[in-house]
C-alpha cells in the first residue's frame, strides 16, 4: 500500500509541474535550453531573455526582471541597420509584465 500512495504522490508531483509550465513549455522563465534569435540595438541596455508576442512585437526582460514591450521597434526578426545578432534566453509570457500586459491582450 505504501509503493501504491509513493507513485500516487510522484504522479500528482508530475502533473502538477506539467501544468505550471503551461502550454508553451516554460518554466522558471526559461524554456529547457531554448533560445530566441534576433537583431537588437541595445537601445534599452543587456537583455538575458525575451520573446516574440503574438502581436509580432518583442517582449524582453529587462534589469529590473520584468518583461517589457519593444514597441519603439528595438527588436527585429530579421537583419537592420545598427543592430546585432541577438541569441537570448526564450521568456515566459505569463512572468510579469511592467508594460502593456499580457501580449496577447496589449
């Protein structure tokens, strides 16, 4: 009865963290090993994880921990002028966001 209640307990375990990393895979802020490409202009200093929001625009984490919009277009998906390669952690859309909110509700 005792090994019975053990994997009773370390399946419920199991699931539980399957649901806190929700339907995009994430965790703690970091998809496992999982990175985001891109071209930035440091416009708004280091960043260490972002993402792109379902709205095309860039979420990134700034200093401070909190996710922030790039609606002034620092971020893009392709090569610009001035910007960088970029290969940061992929961030997690529902951590906090200091600006705009949610990206999927601006």
């Amino acid at each position: 009865m005792k090994t019975l209640a053990t994997i009773t307990i370390a399946a419920i375990a199991a699931m539980s963290l399957g649901a806190c990393m929700g339907s995009y895979g994430y965790h703690d802020g970091y998809v496992g090993g999982d990175y985001v490409d891109g071209y930035y202009d440091d416009f708004y200093g280091p960043t260490d994880a972002g993402y792109w929001g379902s709205d095309g625009v860039f979420m990134y984490r700034g200093g401070d921990h909190q996710y922030h919009r790039d609606d002034a277009g620092h971020f893009h998906k392709e090569a610009a002028q001035g910007a960088h390669p970029i290969h940061v952690h992929a961030g997690h859309p529902d951590a906090g966001h200091s600006e705009g909110g949610h990206p999927d509700h601006g």
